[in-house]
C-alpha cells in the first residue's frame, strides 16, 4: 500500500503538470486564454477549461488531460525505445520546465483549489486516496493479465516496440494504449517489482468525480449527471479487489463513465462555448486507443461539430481533427509494427505488405472467436448465427441484475431517440443535449449487443443507458417532492448497503501481506523451448504465464525471428 500510494503521488504530479501544459497549449490554439475570447461565457460548469477561464479548471480536469498526455508520450517514446528509465527522466524533464515557466499560475491554481474544499470534503478526499491506494495494492488478478497483460506491458518496459509481435502470441498484437501508461509508471527500471497502479489511479479520479454527487443535497435536485454518478460508484464497488489488475477493459469503462459524467453535466447547466464538448470528444478519441469496441462514444462529437460548423470555426474544426489524429497516430503506429495491420483483427483496412504480417487468415478467425466469445459460445463455427440463435442461451447465463439492466437499455433505445427528436423540435437546447448523451449511451448499448457482448466489455453502457435516458425524462418533466423523496430514499439505503457490504469484504479479506509492496503478478509453472538459439517459455498447463516468464506464449510458439535478436521482431512460421 505504501509503495502504491508513492506512486499515486508520483502519477497525480506529472498528469498535473503535463494536463496543465496540454490545456494551456490547446487553449492557446483555440484562442481561449485569458481575454482573448469576449464571446466567452462567465463561468464554466465543468471541470474543463472555457475561454478566459482556464484558472478554474477543476483537478480532474489537468489529471485526466495529463493521462492523455502521458499515454500518447509513451507510445510514442514506445517506438524508438523501451519505455523505462530515460521515459520518465524525460518526462520530469518535461514537468519541470511546466513548473518554472507555469510556477505562479500553477501554485495559485492550487492554492485556490485548496481554499475552495471544505475541512470535510479534505478529509473525505485523503480517505479516498488511501481506500484506493489499500485496493490498488491487493485483489484479484485478472485471468487475461496472466495470459496477455503482463507481458504486452513487459515487453514495451524491455523494447517498447517489436516488429511482428503478435506472431509470437496474437493477444499481444491487441495494443490497447494503456499498456504503455502502465509501462510508463511500472518502474521495472529499478529493479523490483514491475508496480500495476495505473487502473486503481484511474478508478481514484473517477471515485473524486461520483462523489460530487453529495451536492445534490445542497442544491435539493438531481441532476442527469448524479444518475451516472451513482452507477459509476456501483462500476467502482464491483472492481475494488480487482483493479490492481491493468486490464484495457478497466481503463475503458473507467473512462467512459468519465465523459458521460462531465457531457452531461455541461449540458445541464447550458454549457454554450464548444471547447468543452470538443475536449470531451478528444477524450473520447483517446478511449478508442484503450479498446477499440468504445467508438460510438464519438457519437458526442456532434454537438461540438455542429457548434464548429454553425459559427464557420475552421481553425477550430481543423484543431479538433488534428489532435485527434495526434491521439490516434502513435496507437495506428503501434498495430502497424506489432501485426502489420492497422486495425488488429480488424482486416478490412489491408494496406501493407510486410514481411512480419500476421496471416489474414488467423486474424479473422481471431476476430470471429473475440466475438463467439462475447456470447457466451466457445464455438467459432458458430460465428454465423443469427442473434435469435444465441441470444435466448446468452440472455439466460446473465445475472438476474444484469438481465434487468439488459431489458431496460433495450427500452432505451427508442425511448432516447424519441425524446431527442422531441427535443429537437421543441428547440429545448438543454433537453436536446441530455438525450443527446441518453442516445449515445444507447445506441453504443447495441453496437456492444451485436458485437461482442460480454457484460465486462459494456456494462457502462448497460447500467447507464435506462438510468439517464428515463433519468433525464424524468427529471424534466417530473418536479413533485413527492415523486423524487421515495427514490432519494431508495438511492440512499442501496448506498448503504454497498458501502456496508465492501467494508465487510474488505475487513474479511485483510492481511498486512501488502501494506508495503503491492501484490505482484502472478507467475506460473512453464516450460521452455529454443527458437534460433532464443529461449521461449510455455506454460506447463494452461495457457497462462504471467509476468516472469519471459519471453513467453500460451504454447510452443509459431513464429520465427526475423534476425538473430529479439529487436529484430517475428513472422509467422508456416
């Protein structure tokens, strides 16, 4: 737990830093620094920088543009070299000069914000940071850590990047962008243990963001955004003992939880000025470099492009479409090394020809079997089926909750749509922005259905989709206290229970085993074999081999090297 929480403190001050020096810079961009934009609204509802205002930005809103940063940083460093030592040098480097040519502005941002919190709200934070630093050190390691997640995140701590990766073991050709944040703050370099910390960190920012739902009692009124809150802390009690764990599909939903939050919260409070928004739509940008499945969350970007293409903001049109592109190079750039395509399983984009190309053939039927597995069916022959063929199967294995839940977002559907286009044409701006966010929910609810829909890939979209769709509707058209006391009253007591059976879990799992260290991974027993004069580890059993075990694959490997190391990278061995 110590080390984990030094590792917060280390991750909190450079996203501070370097999410301080992206908003400043993009702020700069747009024109939306201090008095440049008399267009500029006089306070800004979110944590995200509006024009004339960036000293107003929230906490989380420098964290979370800081772990954009420093994602996008490592990759990138990713394909020159190992990311390590030097990575972080570099990177302090970069802080440090934010800090002396930013110091006054920063320490009165800072100083603001302390002045600002309550005693109370201090203190519930630092109980916050050390309740998840105690998670992040301990828990259950997820089972794809020991089969593919520990050792993507090795080898980008040992070459950062390796020519035809996904030969040696195809999962590693999936790249999600968090492996190279969790490489980035692993500080393997040092010998020890390679530290796992950046999912539990990403859980903190959210749990700090769910519970600015307590303002509600002060202002006597929900809002659309306190809806997602709670089902966001309900996502954050259900991974507690397992985000000492880097799995993509954490970061993911972590992250989307995140946008939906903030979108609807700007759009409640009527939020005018479209940086805001346009942020948010970068945010969202960048989640598809975590896991590819969280594209509809684009579906955000219309209100932006449409406040861009209404006022003929050209630089802010090609702005938006130039980070974006900057988020998304060094992730293309990755695949394009790892597998030979840009979009690994994904062959419709077939556009080089290389020799460490992983064959089309497997990454189809990569692709089939992600999906077979989504609905519960380990058959790949069964790939073809109609959803009326596995849905009955797939529907009946869910939980009794979970199964609730489905039925509602189903509901939702066409429940957001109406009430969109109601909004529409009844030319309510604030309405219309709600189910805007009610229809993105709901319309990524369904991509995730008839995908692969494995409830940790889109419980996000499950759990939220019902909630903020009859949410918003309900909020809007419903003002009677009698209505809503009931439903204060049921939030309250489910609140309770939760908090009441995760201090239960957490008392009855208690050991003072990592109150120093955190849980490393978990290794297994392997065997070896030799490619070239190389040694390669395969599991005994199983196909798991942790982090130790290195290099290594689920069985005995059909790659070869494409030199005499392993920098020189793999091809598929026919």
């Amino acid at each position: 737990m110590l080390s984990v929480s030094i590792i917060f403190l280390y991750v909190a001050f450079t996203a501070y830093l370097t999410g301080y020096l992206a908003l400043r810079g993009i702020g700069a961009l747009f024109g939306a620094m201090s008095g440049s934009n008399s267009k500029a609204p006089s306070e800004t509802p979110s944590g995200l920088p509006a024009p004339g205002l960036l000293q107003t930005v929230k906490a989380d809103g420098y964290l979370m543009a800081g772990l954009v940063f420093n994602t996008v940083y490592a990759q990138i460093f990713s394909l020159f070299y190992k990311v390590g030592l030097l990575a972080n040098l570099l990177l302090l480097g970069i802080c440090g000069m934010t800090a002396v040519v930013f110091g006054r502005q920063l320490a009165e941002g800072l100083r603001q914000g302390y002045r600002s919190a309550s005693r109370g709200r201090r203190v519930f934070y630092l109980f916050l940071f050390l309740l998840f630093a105690y998670g992040t050190s301990r828990g259950i390691i997820h089972y794809d850590t020991g089969l593919y997640h520990a050792q993507s995140i090795r080898w980008i701590e040992e070459y950062g990047v390796v020519k035809g990766l996904g030969n040696l073991h195809c999962r590693l050709a999936y790249n999600s962008s968090s492996f190279s944040l969790s490489a980035l703050y692993s500080f393997a370099f040092l010998g020890g243990p390679s530290y796992h910390c950046m999912a539990g960190f990403t859980a903190l920012l959210l749990a700090g963001v769910c519970s600015e739902v307590t303002e509600a009692w002060k202002r006597k009124r929900l809002f659309a955004a306190d809806i997602a809150r709670l089902a966001g802390f309900y996502y954050l009690f259900i991974i507690f003992d397992e985000m000492v764990s880097p799995a993509s599909d954490y970061f993911t939903v972590l992250t989307i939880f995140y946008i939906v939050i903030r979108y609807l919260e700007l759009a409640e409070k009527g939020e005018r000025f479209w940086l805001p928004y346009g942020l948010l739509s970068l945010l969202g940008v960048y989640t598809m470099s975590l896991k590819l499945s969280a594209v509809p969350i684009l579906l955000l970007t219309a209100r932006p492009a449409a406040m861009l293409i209404r006022d003929k903001n050209i630089r802010g049109i090609i702005g938006c479409i130039g980070l974006g592109i900057l988020i998304l190079l060094p992730c293309f750039l990755r695949n394009i090394l790892i597998s030979g395509w840009m979009i690994y399983p994904f062959t419709a984009i077939d556009l080089f020809d290389v020799d460490w190309k992983i064959p089309k053939s497997i990454a189809d039927y990569d692709a089939r079997e992600i999906r077979v597995w989504g609905r519960g069916i380990h058959d790949t022959a069964r790939f073809g089926e109609s959803i009326c063929q596995w849905f009955p199967g797939w529907f009946a294995s869910q939980s009794a909750l979970d199964r609730a839940a489905i039925l509602g977002a189903a509901a939702a559907v066409p429940a957001s749509l109406a009430g969109f286009l109601w909004a529409v044409k009844r030319k309510e701006e604030i309405q219309r922005g709600l189910m805007l966010g009610a229809v993105t929910v709901s319309l990524s609810f369904l991509f995730w259905l008839f995908s692969a829909p494995l409830i940790r890939y889109g419980c996000v979209y499950v759990w939220l989709a019902a909630p903020v769709t009859f949410g918003a509707l309900a909020l809007r058209h419903i003002r009677t206290k009698t209505f809503w006391r009931p439903v204060y009253i049921l939030a309250g007591l489910l609140a309770c229970y939760k908090i009441l059976a995760l201090g239960k879990e957490i008392a009855a799992g208690y050991t003072p085993e990592y109150l120093i260290l955190q849980k490393d991974y978990e290794n297994y027993q392997v065997e070896n074999c030799r490619i070239q004069g190389i040694q390669f580890y395969y599991p005994s059993q199983g196909d798991q081999t942790g982090y130790r075990a290195f290099p290594s694959a689920p069985a005995i490997p059909s790659a070869e090297l494409r030199g005499n190391s392993l920098k020189d990278g793999f091809r598929y061995k026919k």
